[in-house]
C-alpha cells in the first residue's frame, strides 16, 4: 500500500520573482528565523514560550515520529530484513569419469523472521496494526498477531 496523499502545506516558502505568493520568505529572512531558533529565543521569551508550547510539543513528537520512521526504514526496511544464512550445500554428485564435485557453496540468506519466540525482538516492530492479517505487530511492548 503507497502513501496517501499530502495533507500539509508550505508554513513558508522562498518562492521568487513572479512566482511569490502570501507565504514566500526571501533567504535573509529564513536565515534570521533559523538563527532564533538555533539560539532558543522559543524557549527563552517565556511570554512567547507559555503562548506557543502547546504548538511546539505537537511539534516536538511529530519530529519524534519522523525520526523513528527513518530509524524504521534505515534499520529495517532500507536494506530489507534479513533472516539466517541458509546452509551450506551438498557435495556434487561424482562424475563419470572423476572424483565428486566440490561441496556447494553456503545457501542464501533465509527469509526474514524466526520461529523462537525468545528471539524476537519487539522493538524493530511495526507499532501500529497492519491492515493484512497474520502479521506481527509491538503494541506498547506486547507483541500482537493482526
């Protein structure tokens, strides 16, 4: 299943020339926002602090979320989950006129997932249900089958 569709829009943007709109900030300007931010005038002004820190923790867990998808799809998806190597292969079978062949080479890795449940670790699950059944899924520490 893709994405859906965006929701948000552009809080601001550095549109130029004829292309400008209510929302476009010129570079300068971005860059005095930026440095407010990088110096903590947020935080400092408690005036402005106790008005935006509703807005700002809403913020801070959306960033939490953002930085535990990349996490998930860094860690689990980006390489694809790997399970155990599979085992080596049989010797070849001996030839009609020689000695047997060389032993296999070691199998490929095996799908992801284990079958001991003392080896799962929960915490590189998905942590909200999946919509396919059958699949396994952390719900707040306890592991859970959809």
């Amino acid at each position: 299943m893709g994405l859906g569709n965006k929701k948000s829009t552009d809080i601001f943007n550095k549109k130029t020339g004829g292309d400008t709109d209510s929302k476009s900030i010129s570079t300068s300007k971005e860059t005095e926002i930026k440095n407010k931010f990088d110096n903590g005038e947020h935080v400092e002004d408690t005036g402005m602090f106790e008005t935006l820190a509703p807005a700002l923790y809403a913020i801070q867990q959306l960033t939490e979320d953002v930085e535990e998808l990349r996490r998930y799809l860094t860690d689990d998806v980006g390489d694809g989950a790997k399970g155990d190597t599979g085992a080596t292969g049989a010797r070849g079978a001996t030839g009609a006129k020689g000695d047997k062949g060389d032993t296999g080479a070691a199998g490929a890795d095996g799908a992801a997932g284990t079958t001991d449940a003392s080896k799962l670790d929960a915490s590189t699950l998905p942590t909200s249900k999946p919509k396919t059944k059958n699949k396994l899924w952390n719900n707040r520490g306890v592991v859970n089958v959809s």
